[in-house]
C-alpha cells in the first residue's frame, strides 16, 4: 500500500489484540521451559508450582490443620457444655422465648442421658460419651460460645466450609492451600478423606474461583469404607509403565500448548496441567503413605484398628496422621452424616461417640509422642449444635446453631481452655461468642495470614474467606 507520497505504508497482519495475546502466551512458554528444566535437572516439581511452600505473613504457630467433621452436628449439651440446671428443670418449659427451629414444634427441656464429670488438671467437663478423649482433655481448647448463620445442614455445612452459607466459594482447605502451599510435592496440599455425598457434596471441597490446583483430592467418599478408601488418579498406576505414562502426558502437554497458543492464559487449563503432572508424582508417593500395614501392632491398636466399632474412623484418623506427617497442608477426616438425631438420640449418639471416641485420642496422643501436635492445628466440631429441649417425639433434639461447642488442639491455641459460654440451659451464645467467620479468621491467623490480605480477586472484586467479617480470637492463644 502507497501512501500520497509515494512512500510503502505498514499493514499489520494482527491486530494489536493478537498481538497482545501472542506475547502472553510467550510466558507460558517460560514457564514451560522451567517445568522441562526442573524435571532434567531430576526435581520433584518445578520451581513455579503453585504448590510450593509459601512464606506466611507473620510467623506462624502452626504449619498444617486435620479437620475432625462430625457431619449432622453434635449435641453440645450431651458432650462437652455441662448444665446442671438442664438436669434440674428437666421436663419444664424454656424459661425464655425459642428461637426458630428447622424440623418441627419442640417441647420442653430434656436433661443429658449422660452423666458429667470433670477431666484433668484444667477441670474440663466431658460427658460419659467421651471416656477416650476425656483423657485428653488438658490438650484441648474448648470453643463453648460457637455460633452460626443457618438452621440446615446444607447453608450450615457450607458456612462452616468455605464461610458461605447461600453462594459457591473456596474451601478454607483450598484458602490454605492457596495462601502457603504444601511442604511435599509429591502430594496434594489438601486432601479429604471419606468426604460427605450430601449437603452440598464437592462445594463443600472445592476450590471454587481458586486455581483448581487448591480443590481437595477426595480418598474416597461416605459411602466407601476407609480400608477401601484410595486417590482415584494411583489406582491402576501399576498397569501401565511410567516412561510410557510420561510419553502420554508429554503428548497431552504438546496438544495443550497448541491450545494455549491459540487462546493466550486459561486458568482452567493451566489447572489441569498441573494436576495431570501431580497426579504423575503422587503415584511413587501416595500408595506409600495410604498404605498402614507398616504401622506398628501397637499404634494400629491405639487407633482401633482390631475393633470393628472404630476401624472406620480409626484408619480415616491413622491416614489423617500419615498425611500431615508427610506434609500435606489441609486434611480432614469426616464422620458422615451420623449427628442428626431428631429421635433416638441416647442410641444414636452413643453408637456415634463410640466410634470416634477412641481413634480421636489416639490422634491427639500420637500426634504428640511424635512431636507434631505443637505445630498441628488439629479442629473438631459439626455444622451446628442440638437445642436443649426435646422435639415432640419426646427422644430427639433439633437443630441449633445459636451456641454449640468445637474444640482445638495443637498448633499454638492454649491448651486446657474452657472460652466462651452459652446460657444456662444450653440454648443461645452469651459470653465470649466465636462467629463461624471468627473461627476461620483465627485459623488463618494461626497459620500466620491475614484474613483480610489474603484475598483473590475475582469478577472485579476481591474475595476472601471471611468476605467482609471475621475477627480473630486472640485470648486463645499459647
């Protein structure tokens, strides 16, 4: 093309959109070639990895958390939170209006079936559903002023997983994973073990708007039993030779640069590339650590492992032990979905307690004999509470999220603490309350972040686990 003045004139083949997508695609091919490098060089993942250990804001108390889900919320009343006048004025009306309750029109007071005794040199109080854990008691933090937002199990559930009760958003294990990585690139940051199927299932795991990297890795679900419970990308890892794995995966990396070529950045698909490469690495790691026969007669012992009664959530403790200890950041073991008794709670929440009584005690004393529970933040609590009148079947409490009891221990939180009250009855949060947004914002801070700076914007705004709550419980901490 000539100009008046006889002179050629330039005319681009892209346009400046192109032009601007082509070079940011050019850093992916950075990235790449470091990923390539790594790997000559004999490293376990590269350097770039959204997974490597991040420094934390501030230092921190704890490294890592096992959260202990008792889905279907746990009396507090019949547990932990001892009311005399309860057992007193059982059978009288609630001196005081009631909330609004979820399943059905309650009645009146209902006395705990079990006794109360106090533990330890702290004087905790724990009833005769926990003879294992009351052994434990001056490991313990005591959260007795809990309350939340929402009344059902799914808003509640979700609340306490990723502090949303009504939208989808990122876990507080995906948070985590995201704010300082993993210490083991071998493994996920965040692994959840026998996870629940129901109110509101993988949300209640996700990454949501993080990079898919930071979703938990399911080891199997509710409805599979622990000793069958495996990471699903290792399982038939055997049938097929590494070079050739590694052939296939070079393939599928080549297929995408060519996509990424053509799109510019995908976070969707740079998040599957990364977990196609974790899933290669997990396989030499992973079968390692979910495998426990190595595990001495006696630890398998202490966790229960010879009694059918607390096999199941005795292996989801051991395995819970086995991954933090080998570095995964966030692992939970969940208790699905067995708290719910709107009847026959004496029959119920003993065959429950039973359960899980001894394997979580085993948890907290091996965590300890292996020095790890000082930087292990290890958290323990359901969805919501029970209310401390009986439903009209006479045998049954409903739900209550107005004041329930969770516990910590490990990780920096003091320990044979009592914080926080309900009321006389066991009803409402009066003293020292912890909000569920309280909960996370302390838990990060533990972990040394900040739960105002740690934040990803997405859709124009930036996001954080506490949204724009949260206030952090420092009075618990060592």
């Amino acid at each position: 093309m000539q100009t008046p003045c006889g002179c050629r004139q330039f005319t681009p083949v892209h346009s400046r959109r192109d032009w601007l997508r082509f070079s940011s695609t050019g850093f992916g091919y950075l990235a790449l070639a470091s990923l390539l490098g790594d790997r000559a060089r004999g490293s376990q993942a590269p350097t770039d990895s959204p997974l490597v250990p991040k420094y934390p804001m501030f230092p921190a108390r704890a490294k890592r958390v096992i959260f202990l889900f008792m889905h279907g919320g746990p009396s507090q009343v019949d547990t932990f939170d001892y009311k005399p006048l309860l057992e007193r004025d059982h059978g009288k009306p609630l001196p005081f209006p009631k909330p609004r309750v979820f399943s059905s029109p309650t009645s009146h007071l209902l006395k705990s079936p079990w006794k109360f005794r106090q533990f330890g040199e702290s004087g905790a109080w724990v009833s005769e559903l926990f003879p294992h854990l009351a052994t434990r008691v001056d490991d313990i933090c005591f959260l007795k002023g809990m309350h939340g937002s929402n009344s059902r199990h799914g808003g509640a559930l979700l609340e306490l997983h990723t502090g949303s009760d009504t939208f989808i958003r990122p876990s507080m294990g995906s948070w985590i994973s995201y704010g300082l990585g993993t210490e083991n690139q071998d493994l996920p940051s965040y692994i959840t073990v026998c996870p629940t199927l129901t109110h509101g299932g993988v949300n209640a795991y996700s990454s949501a708007f993080l990079p898919a990297i930071h979703q938990a890795t399911p080891v199997g679900n509710a409805g599979t039993p622990s000793d069958q419970a495996r990471i699903p990308f290792i399982r038939n890892s055997d049938e097929t030779p590494v070079d050739l794995q590694r052939m296939e995966l070079d393939l599928l990396r080549s297929m995408n640069e060519v996509k990424l070529a053509e799109t510019g950045p995908d976070a969707a698909l740079e998040g599957r590339i990364n977990a196609f490469e974790l899933a290669f690495r997990m396989q030499t790691a992973a079968p390692e650590f979910q495998d426990i026969s190595r595990e001495s007669k006696a630890t398998r012992e202490l966790y229960g492992l010879d009694d059918p009664t607390t096999a199941n959530f005795g292996r989801q403790c051991l395995m819970a032990r086995r991954f933090s200890e080998a570095g995964v950041r966030f692992v939970q073991a969940t208790h699905s979905y067995k708290w719910d008794q709107h009847s026959d709670l004496k029959r119920d929440h003993a065959k429950n307690a039973r359960e899980v009584d001894k394997p979580i005690a085993a948890l907290l004393a091996d965590l300890k004999g292996r020095g790890l529970l000082d930087d292990t933040l290890v958290l323990w609590g359901g969805e919501f509470g029970r209310t401390p009148v009986t439903e009209l079947n006479g045998d049954g409490r409903d739900h209550n999220p107005e004041g329930y009891t969770m516990w910590l221990a490990g990780g920096g939180v003091k320990r044979g603490l009592s914080y926080g009250e309900t009321d006389d009855y066991g009803y409402f949060s009066v003293r020292d309350k912890v909000h569920v947004h309280d909960l996370h914002a302390t838990l990060l801070a533990l972990l040394g972040m900040d739960h105002e700076r740690l934040t990803f914007r997405y859709a124009g705004r930036d996001f954080r686990l506490t949204d724009v709550h949260g206030h952090v419980v420092r009075e618990i901490f060592a």
